[in-house]
C-alpha cells in the first residue's frame, strides 16, 4: 500500500519482534524483524507465513511494547515473508513511550574510502632510488 493512502506515517525499524498464534493445535512462536511500524500496525519479516485474518499476541524485544492485533497481509518477498499488522483497537505505539530501534539505511552509510598508503621514510626512498 502506498504511504499516500495510510492513515499514519510509518517509521522504519529494526528490532525482533515475537509473535505468537493459535494454529488450532497448540500456540506458534515466531522470531521476526521489523521492518516498519506505526501508531496503528507493523510490517514485520519472517521465514514463515502466516495466513490473513490470523490474531496473534506480539512483543517488541528491547521495549514494553507488547499487544495483540490481526494478520492483514502476508506476501512473499525475496526469501521472506513480509507479514502486516494491524494492532487491536486497544493497541496503539507511540515512538515517545516505546522508543524502537531505527533500521540502519545503506544509504547513510561512508562511502568506501581505500586506506592511505604509509608515508615514505628517507630511509625507504634511499633504497627504492638505488
């Protein structure tokens, strides 16, 4: 979905997050990574699908943001699957309250810089010129 047609920003994110459901037999637990998160749901990477319309409890590790919501999207992108979130209506993050950790950008990385050569001695240059 488009971030024109959500109605809260998102903010991308990095930290595990747990996941836990009923699958009819007994309760799944599923370590994850976020992926973008706002007030209102999470997008969250997986090595396992979970279907739409599936309630699940989470947990953000690191915070105290824990709570329940509903599987609304569940697509497989390269090697993974990207699981959407929405929270219970009880359920809303605030980024004051429950500081997550941000993911790290390629983007911002330094550029590749080769390191410098080490400096000649007069000793060194002496010897080459011989």
């Amino acid at each position: 979905m488009s971030n024109k047609l959500r109605r809260h920003g998102r903010q991308e994110f990095a930290s595990k997050v747990w996941l836990t459901w009923d699958r009819g037999r007994g309760l799944e637990q599923s370590a994850c990574r976020g992926l973008d998160i706002s007030s209102s749901g999470m997008r969250v990477a997986s090595t396992e699908p979970i279907p739409a319309g599936t309630l699940v409890n989470f947990r953000v590790q690191g915070t105290m943001f824990t709570g329940a919501g509903s599987i609304r999207s569940c697509t497989h992108e390269r090697m993974r699957y990207a699981i959407g979130i929405e929270f219970s209506q009880a359920v809303r993050w605030d980024p004051e309250r429950y500081p997550v950790s941000v993911a790290r950008s390629t983007s911002s990385m330094p550029a590749y810089q080769p390191p410098e050569e080490p400096a000649k001695t007069e000793e060194a240059t002496l010897a080459v010129e011989q």
